[in-house]
C-alpha cells in the first residue's frame, strides 16, 4: 500500500521536501510499479509520492488496477476435448 | 525405455502435469487473443515437450509455472515463425489518461475493479490488439521484465514500455466503460 502524503503540492516544483516535481514522478509512475526505475530513481519517486497529496492517489490507483490483472487475468479456462487430445498425442508419444 | 517406463512415465506427468490444463490453456487464450483452436495446439504442443523433457523436471518443484515458461515459449517461437503482418493499431486512438481522473473522487481506490467478474477482466485483456496484449500478458500476467519482453518478442525496451503503458491504459478504459454501463459505477 502506497502511504498518502500531507503537504500541498506545487506540480511544476513538486511538494517541499522532495526534489523531483509531479510530472517527473507521473512520467515514470508504471516504471515505479514495476520497479524498473534505476535504484535512484526508485527512490526519488518512493519520497515523492511518500509526501505528495497529488501523486499518490494516482499511483495507488494503477497499483490496485495492476494487483487485479495478475491475480484474475489468469483465470484458468476449462476444456473437456483439449484434455482428451492430449492424452492421445501422450500415449502416442509413449508408444 | 521399456513400455512399463513408458507408462510410468505417462502416468507420472498425466497426475503432476494435467491437473494444470486448465490452467495453461487459460494462458494460452490471453496470448493468442482468445483463439480457441490455436490455443489448444499451443497447450499440446507445450505438454509435449514437457513430456519430452520429463526428465529435466524436479518432482515436487512448481511444476504448474514450469509448463506455463514451456509454453510462453512455444508461443514466443510461433509469433516469430508467423508471416505476422503489423497490428493496424490506431495509437492517437489510445487515451492517455488514468481511470483515476473519472473515478478519483467517487471511488479512490478503484474499488469498482473489485465488482468486475474475472471473465470480463480476461475477454477485455484478449479483445486488446497483439502489439498491445502480448507485453502486458508476458508483464502483468507472466511477471516478466522489461528486458525479457524486449528479449523475447525482439523489441527495443523504449517500445515495450509505450506498448505496456498504452496496453494497461486501454484495457483500464475498458473495465471502466463496461463498469459504467452496468451501474458498478455511476
């Protein structure tokens, strides 16, 4: 879970305290859930985020979205005839 | 090998491995877009090497996640081998925007994913087109990274990373449309 932030935000400057602004935080928001930023990276948008109101709904949002697509978008798929061939093409095979 | 090993050997991956059919074939419609017939040669084709390499398998290791690399790979050789021509994507098609900017106030933790069925989460990922679907299914559903993508389906990572990025974009808009149209949001 991404904490919320508590300080205003200004979006060209990004809030006190952190030294990247929103834009540069949103540019690499799928990066960020992805942990394919450079560990520097990771960590200046980790701050930005930690403390900006703006941003970190934004990124909780796609993290929640992303949490939903790898837990169901895999949902198994039933197939009675796909099992009945594979069984034949391995007793083939055995044979 | 004599035909008592050979039946062992059946039966042995018939109780491992076919208990995960469901299951790769499942993998198998995302990939190639809900395509019944192909899927299913792609799960034969991917049980048959794994019996093949039987022997390469450490019982009692995830077996489920060993065929599902075989297969992702089976795949991966057919979308090379294919005469594929390029996927007519309209890109300026493909909003940009987050979901978070229509629901943020009503709903900001995206609540309404939770109220969506599994099955409308996978026909939306296989209704996407291939240029779109298979990075985000090799990401989202298969763990890899952007470097593995790039790999695999022979792509430079700055492209991988705008297809990803417009793939999760697009299937969001979607979720959210049909969301809207039966009520789950407002």
């Amino acid at each position: 879970m991404i904490s919320p932030g508590d300080s205003g935000s200004d979006r060209m400057h990004g809030p006190r305290g952190t030294d990247i602004t929103c834009q540069e935080a949103l540019d690499r928001l799928f990066e960020f859930l992805d942990g394919e930023l450079e560990p520097e990276w990771m960590e200046r948008v980790r701050g930005h985020i930690a403390i900006c109101r703006h941003c970190w709904p934004r990124f909780d949002v796609e993290r929640v979205f992303l949490d939903h697509i790898a837990a169901r978008g895999l949902a198994p798929t039933r197939s009675r005839r796909l099992e009945r061939r594979v069984r034949e093409i391995l007793r083939n095979a055995a044979e | 090998m004599s035909q008592v090993d050979h039946d062992a050997k059946r039966d042995q991956f018939e109780r491992e491995a076919l208990v995960h059919l469901d299951d790769l074939y499942g993998l198998a419609l995302r990939l190639t877009g809900g395509d019944e017939t192909r899927s299913e040669d792609l799960v034969q084709t991917a049980c048959l090497r794994a019996y093949q390499r039987w022997d390469q398998y450490e019982l009692g290791t995830n077996c489920r996640a060993w065929l599902m690399t075989i297969l992702r790979n089976a795949f991966i050789n057919e979308f090379h081998m294919r005469d594929r021509r390029p996927t007519v994507v309209d890109y300026d098609e493909v909003g940009e925007r987050s979901v978070f900017e229509q629901v943020g106030t009503e709903d900001p933790e995206s609540r309404f994913f939770e109220n969506l069925v599994d099955e409308r989460i996978t026909a939306a990922i296989e209704a996407l087109p291939e240029d779109f679907r298979v990075p985000l299914v090799l990401s989202d559903l298969q763990g890899l990274s952007y470097p593995e993508i790039a790999s695999a389906l022979s792509l430079p990572v700055g492209t991988v990373k705008s297809r990803l990025f417009r793939a999760r974009r697009r299937l969001q808009r979607e979720l959210y449309d049909y969301a809207r149209e039966v009520g789950i949001v407002s």
